[in-house]
C-alpha cells in the first residue's frame, strides 16, 4: 500500500485581481526610442554561499543599464533603490512605460507608489509568460555568463565592485547583435 500526499491550498482573497489588475502594456508596442520604455528584474547572486539580490534598471531601447542595487533581502526596497538611481541618471517625461515581471518586489504598494509619484506608467508580464521580459533575461545571462560564473566573491564588496566594473563595461564597450554590434552608449549616440 502507498501513502498518499495531501496538499492544501489556502485562498488568499483578492489576490488574483492584484496580480493580474497590471497588463502587458508593451506586447505590442513599437519601441523607437530611449526612455519609452524601462525594464526591470532581480538576479541571485551568491556571496560567500549567501545569497544576495541584484535589482537592474535597463531601457528596452538601447539596452542601457540605467540602474541597479544589490542587496540582502528581495524586497521592495531593492527594486525602488534601483529604479531611483535609474531615475537620477535620466529624467523621462510622463507616460513611460516600466516593465517588469509580477513579482511581489514591482507588485508592492511602495514601488507602484513611486512610479506613480513620476508618471510612470506600470506595464507586467502576462501571467505565465516569462518570455515577456526575455531582455531583462538576456542581461542577467550575459552578465553571468561574463563574470559570476566560475568566481566566488567572499564579500559583498568584491561582488558589488565587480558589477560596477561590468556595468560600465556592458554599458560603454560590449556589443549587443540587436544594436548592429554597437554598446548601448553609442547606440544612443548614433540615434540621438
């Protein structure tokens, strides 16, 4: 005879409509410009067999990172930390549009509040459609790829150092096949 597993699932009421109350609003739009559209996602990154967590800012258009944060704890502290650094670097006008996933971290009442507070209009993934914010993917694969994988850092520091020097590095020197081979920084230049 086997045993039988039983799960149980509670209803948190009003949950769904939360969740699913933000639309993807960039599915079908036609991005032609920087500060149209930003997107936003959080990597895990190991410190010392830690986890920590890294918040990036980047503009669909010119694939720039425009901010980032790293921290302890996945939260919406974390993600407007990265979003107000993106905010200091660039002043968009109202109605661009920040993309992200449904995570709690952008679904959060502080960070729908900041955005709201600049006239930033929120856009989420569909649910069940990772592929949604397949560029914020792309950036956190690169930056793996690059750097993180085959290092470990003993210190937040040292990891913290290092995405600063990759930033930069991904920012003004290495090239994305969806800008003709250029970096962001002179892909903006050129279509400034």
């Amino acid at each position: 005879m086997r045993a039988r597993a039983v799960s149980l699932c509670h209803a948190n009421p009003g949950t769904h409509a939360f969740f699913t109350s933000v639309p993807n609003r960039i599915r079908k739009l036609q991005i032609s410009a920087v500060d149209q559209v930003w997107m936003g996602d959080i990597a895990y990154l190991k410190v010392a067999g830690i986890w920590r967590y890294l918040a990036v800012v980047m503009d669909r258009y010119s694939r720039r990172i425009l901010g980032w944060c790293l921290g302890r704890h996945k939260d919406a502290k974390l993600t407007v930390c990265a979003l107000n650094r993106a905010l200091i670097r660039r002043r968009p006008a109202e109605g661009l549009i920040f993309h992200s996933d449904r995570g709690i971290e952008y679904a959060a009442f502080e960070f729908r509040t900041r955005l709201a507070a600049v006239g930033i209009v929120q856009s989420m993934n569909r649910p069940g459609k990772r592929t949604d914010n397949a560029h914020m993917g792309s950036c956190f694969h690169s930056l793996k790829a690059d750097v993180i994988h085959g290092y470990q850092f003993h210190s937040e520091e040292q990891l913290r150092l290092t995405i600063r020097r990759y930033v930069a590095y991904y920012n003004r020197t290495r090239a994305h096949s969806a800008l003709d081979y250029h970096s962001p920084v002179n892909f903006e230049r050129m279509r400034a």
